[in-house]
C-alpha cells in the first residue's frame, strides 16, 4: 500500500487513546452523514487466500486474504434489492474498519 505525505505525518503522530476514539466517533459521524468513507477506510492490495469464501451468511461472504503481510477478513455483501442494501448499510452504521 502506498502512503501518502498525510498517511506520513498521522502516523508519526502519537495520539492520546481517548483523544483517538473521540477522533473515530467524529470521522464516523462525518462518514455516515454524507455516506463516504476517507480512502484510508477502504483495503487495497488485498490478495485471497483460497478460491471459495471462508464462510458464508443471508447476505454477505468471509473471504481470508493477506494485505501488506498480514490476515485479513474482507466481507463481501450480497444485494440483490433496495431492501438488501438497508441492511448493508446497518451493519455499516455499526461497524468500521479501523
């Protein structure tokens, strides 16, 4: 994964725990609001480990992969209708990657 100079200069900085979570709750809360996700949210040179998912559920798979060396988990959904893509987007109000 290529860094950019911003990637560079927030992870050289060391930031307080609690100052952190509040700093995720706020990026959500922006996130949700205007339904984008920051580009450092979304995997890049994710490589599969197999050919079939890991597991599968109602509306999404679990595929293992390997992205910069280590296991990953990527779930990928399943829609099929307007219905479908509520329920994805649940889910996405209560789970982000971090």
């Amino acid at each position: 994964m290529h860094s950019t100079p911003d990637d560079q200069i927030v992870s050289s900085v060391t930031t307080p725990l609690p100052l952190k979570r509040r700093y995720f709750r706020v990026l959500r809360k922006v996130s949700l609001a205007h339904g984008i996700l920051p580009k450092s949210y979304l995997p890049t040179e994710v490589t599969l480990s197999d050919t079939v998912p890991y597991a599968s559920g109602g509306f999404a798979d679990i595929w293992k992969g390997l992205q910069d060396g280590n296991l990953v988990c990527i779930k990928a959904f399943q829609t099929q209708t307007a219905a479908d893509l509520d329920k994805i987007k649940r889910v996405c109000d209560s789970s982000v990657l971090r």
